[in-house]
C-alpha cells in the first residue's frame, strides 16, 4: 500500500499559488504577448530563486528528494537537492505538485492527463492595477515579528486611551471636587477661633473612706468623683445646657449673624435639633477617667464670642455640681433625721405612761412592797414564838389555863394579821389594782422609757455621723485652666480638611468604580 507524502499546509498554500501563475504566464505566453502593465512571464523573477531562499523555507528531506526527481524527469542536472529545487522554479515548475509525483509513477497516461488538464506552472501574469508592484517574499519570523509590533501597538493605543479615561474621570470626581474644598477652606469658610478650659472636681475629704478601712481609701479622688464628672459633662452636652446658653448669651443669633459664610451659617428660622448639633459642632468636652480632669474648647466667630461662651458653661458646671453634692447631702441626712424624730416620739411616749401609772398610785411602789415583807417577817417570827411557848404549855402535866387561854388568843390575832398584809400584796382593793400589777405596770413603763433613751441616743449618734459624711460628700469644681481669648483662627484646619476631602473622594470613586466593574462583569458573564 503506497503512503501519500505529508506536505505542510503553508507548502501546499505556496505550491498552489505557484502553480496558478505558473499556468496563468504559461496561457498568456502561449495565447498572446503580454499586455501593457502585465509582468512578462518569461522576464519575471521568481521568488525564492536563491539558494539560500529555499534553505529558509525548511523544507523536509522527502520534498528535496521528490525534488530532484522531478528535475531529473525534466532533463536537468542539479548539483544538489536545493538547486533541483531552483532550477524546476527557474523553469516555472512546481516541484511538490502532486501531478509530478504521478509523472513519474504513472508514465505515460500521466502525460495524457496533463495534456487533457493543462499544468499549472510559476511565474503568471495578474491583472495589472494602479501603482502594482511586486509583492516581496516574507518569511515566517518576519511575518511574526511584524504582527507582535502591530499588536503591542493596539496594546500600548488601548492603554493610552484608557489611562486618559482614567485621568479624565479622576480629574472630574476627584481632583477637581478636592480643588474646591481646598479652594473654599483657604479662600472663602470663615475663621473660627476656639477657646480651651480645663477643669475637675474635687471631694470635700478623699481620705475620709480609707480612715474606715474601705476600698473607697484605695482609689484615687478621680475615681470617687468620676460619677459626678460623668453627669457634669452630659449636662454640658445636653439640649438643656444649649437652650440655657441660647436664651442668656444668644447662641442662636451669634452663628445666625450675615458675617459667616453661607455653608457655616445657621438659618434664623432653623429648628431646635439644628442648633443643637450645630453646639454638639462647636462646643467639645472630653473627660480623661485616669487623670479626673475635664477639657472643653468653645469655638465661635470671633475671640469674645467663644471666650464668653466657655465662661458661661463653666459656670454652669459649678452650678450643675452643688446640685448634685446637695442633692447626695440631703438624701444622707434626710433619713437619720427621720430616724431621729421617731425615736423621740416613742421616748415621749414612755416617758408619759410612766407617769399616768405614777400618778394613779403611790410614789414608790417598791418601797411600799418592802415594807409590807418587811411587816410580814416580823408578824411571822411573832407568831412562831407565841406558838412554840403554846407548845411547852400545852406539854405541862398541869398547863396554866389562863396562860393556855391567852397565848391562843394572841396567835389567832397574829395569824389574822398576816393574812391581811399578804392580802395587801395580791388583791386588789375596790376600783383599783393590786400593789404587785401596779408595780409590775411602773417596771414595765420605766424598761420601755430606757429602751427608748437607747433608741434616741443611737438616733442621734447616727444623725451626726450622717451630718459628717454628709459634709464629705461635698462637690467642688476647680478649674485648672481658665480660658483665655485666642489672637488666632484655629479652624479651618486647610491641609488636614484637604487631604480628608481627598480621601473622602477617592474613597467613594474607588466604592463606585469597584461596583460598577463588578455589575458589569455580572452583566457580561
């Protein structure tokens, strides 16, 4: 089985293009002379005639050696394969046409064939236009490099243009934008001037907590007094505060005034929320928790107008504080001094049931009961005698009758009197109690009356460490640094507002333009 030759399709390309002109120059040699402006057939050069040509071209070994057949068919004697190859081009013949090859397998019936079908042969003739010149022979890496030139030119136009697109759009969102904020921050906003105080707050005794052997001895005066400072600076930045300071020092009017710059200028009409973030703008506190101070800064239009301004709320920082030091005063006294006036009631109370039972008895009761004992015991001991000398009477063999007789009397009376006085001690006579519940009455209403001087003493032994610690919970404002009028505009700040403008802008072109690459590439996707 014959294998069909493996010819490169640039090679086919160039032996096809060959072969039509080498038979359109054939027709026209054989039909009639050359036209005027048409390329002489014969007289034409043939490209790639040179040796060194067709070394360039890389041509396989299979086409040199059909190559050198083909000229050997024709009658030539080439010194070497490349110049078989000149010499069959030299003669307009295609050397790597496949009606060669079949030349010289088919013979004969070859030749018949190509006289039926005329052969294709290099250089033909074209039809001449305006200006037509001969195209030259380029090679390959020519070819490359000339279209690498082309593209890294498109490349390199493509980049210009979109460079200018980008400058263009810098330019127009940000360079310019920042150009008028710098422009108006230097040229045309008015100057404000700012006036700085510093001040802290101060317990009457800072030490008084540690002299109990608390933790309140172990923190610093700052941190005792950081709740207060805490409310001093709310109430400073509070609506409140701003309402006050527009009613008595016209805040309103002042930054209302036609000398501001438009941008600046607060509307005459402008609502209560307006103002008070223009003052949330203009006046700035800040309270240093380690260090316990205080530091506000007043801005206005003009050095009065702000040193004013920061007198005024200093003043009312001092106020705002002895209210709140009152206010922790009255609440720690408030309370023992209720104390106190109910432990004086209940005293009085005692003290006036003790006398009503008083009143209603006899003076001294007890007295009265160690008296009747007394009484009783003696009455007792008489009895016992009379009744022991009854006995060694009675035990006479002869008792003396009238001795018997008089002893027993005297015991009866004794035991009747006895029993009277013990009667005095525990029965209640008509409409009244007995001595022993009157008595018992009075010790009641005397242990109530000193349970009551208890209370009332520690009533006011409470009232007067309440007094005291009271006057430990006593504010003072003290102002470090008082404020002072400033001979220079402190704001605009033009650089610093600048370079934010600046990156203000370009951060919102780099937001937008990262949106609209990423949409687009949805979109497109």
């Amino acid at each position: 089985m014959t294998t069909k030759p493996k010819v490169s399709k640039f090679r086919i390309r160039r032996s096809a293009s060959m072969a039509g002109a080498a038979a359109q120059a054939a027709s026209c040699t054989r039909d009639e002379a050359p036209r005027e402006g048409q390329i002489d057939a014969v007289r034409a050069d043939v490209p790639g005639a040179s040796i060194d040509d067709i070394r360039r071209e890389g041509l396989t070994g299979r086409e040199l050696r059909l190559a050198r057949r083909a000229a050997q068919k024709h009658g030539l004697a080439p010194t070497s394969d490349f110049d078989a190859v000149r010499l069959l081009r030299a003669r307009g013949i295609d050397p790597f046409q496949r009606s060669g090859i079949l030349e010289l397998v088919a013979g004969n019936e070859a030749a018949d064939w190509q006289q039926a079908a005329p052969r294709v042969q290099l250089p033909q003739t074209v039809p001449a236009q305006a200006h037509n010149l001969p195209v030259r022979d380029i090679s390959p890496s020519e070819r490359r490099a000339s279209e690498i030139v082309a593209i890294q030119r498109d490349i390199s136009r493509r980049r210009r243009r979109k460079l200018a697109l980008l400058m263009s759009r810098l330019l127009a969102f940000v360079i310019l934008p920042t150009f008028l904020a710098g422009y108006y921050f230097s040229s045309m906003a008015t100057p404000m001037y700012a006036s700085n105080s510093a001040f802290l707050i101060l317990s009457a005794d800072s030490g008084g907590a540690g002299g109990r052997g608390g933790l309140g001895g172990l923190l610093p005066s700052q941190f005792a007094t950081g709740q207060d400072a805490i409310a001093t600076q709310e109430y400073l930045e509070s609506k409140d505060a701003m309402l006050r300071l527009d009613e008595e020092q016209g805040f309103r009017a002042h930054f209302s005034a036609p000398g501001i710059d438009v941008i600046q200028r607060l509307d005459p009409n402008a609502s209560n929320e307006a103002v008070y973030k223009l003052y949330r703008r203009h006046v700035k506190i800040g309270y240093d928790p380690t260090e316990g101070v205080m530091r506000m800064e007043v801005i206005a239009a003009d050095p009065e107008t702000s040193l004013r301004f920061n007198q005024q709320l200093i003043a009312y920082a001092e106020e705002r504080v002895d209210e709140l030091s009152r206010d922790k005063r009255n609440d720690a006294v408030k309370i023992a001094a209720e104390s106190l006036e109910q432990a004086k009631a209940e005293r009085r109370a005692a003290q006036e049931r003790l006398v009503a039972l008083q009143e209603g008895t006899i003076l001294d009761p007890e007295g009265e009961i160690a008296g009747i004992r007394s009484l009783i015991n003696s009455v007792e001991l008489q009895l016992q005698e009379k009744e022991l000398v009854l006995s060694i009477q009675l035990n006479n063999a002869r008792p003396n009758t009238a001795r018997v007789t008089a002893l027993q009397s005297e015991i009866t009376v004794l035991r009747a009197e006895l029993e009277r006085q013990k009667r005095r001690l525990t029965e209640a006579t008509e409409g009244d109690s007995s001595l022993a519940s009157k008595t018992a009455a009075i010790q009641m209403a005397q242990a109530d009356l000193a349970t009551a001087d208890m209370v009332l003493q520690s009533a006011l032994e409470s009232m007067r460490m309440s007094e005291t610690e009271a006057n430990k919970q006593v504010r003072y404002l003290t102002v470090s640094a008082r404020p002072v009028p400033p001979q220079e505009a402190s704001y605009p700040k033009v650089f610093e507002n600048t370079v934010l403008a600046f990156l203000i802008f370009s951060g919102i072109y780099l937001m937008v333009s990262l949106t609209a690459s990423i949409l687009r590439e949805q979109v497109t996707s």
